[in-house]
C-alpha cells in the first residue's frame, strides 16, 4: 500500500449527486488508486495501468 499525500483523486462524472457508493481514483505513472469515496480515512488499493485498463475494458462490455 502506498501513500495517498500528495495524490489528486477524482469522482466519476457518473457519481450520485447524493455521493453514495462511490469509489475515487487517483492517477500516478505507475497505478491506478482507488479508494472509498464515503470513507477516505480507510485504507485504498492500487492496480498496475495495463490492469485497471482490462477492468474498464471488461466493464463497458458489460
């Protein structure tokens, strides 16, 4: 687990207005990071990029 100072994380524009099950994202050179957008305080997890790329490809397939 790495750190998150220093990381920019961001919502998905297809986030609830009201905030409820959503995840963040902060992007590095190395990984992807996600973490739980209700509690930020919890420990997040990172996928390499050639990973998280196969999830979203897969997701959008459906």
């Amino acid at each position: 687990m790495s750190s998150t100072t220093g990381l920019d994380w961001f919502k998905s524009s297809h986030s609830s207005a009201q905030g409820d099950s959503c995840v963040e994202i902060a992007v590095t050179e190395q990984a992807i990071h996600v973490r739980d957008s209700k509690d930020v305080t919890r420990p997040h997890f990172f996928v390499g990029r050639d990973g998280w790329t196969s999830f979203v490809r897969d997701a959008a397939r459906g």
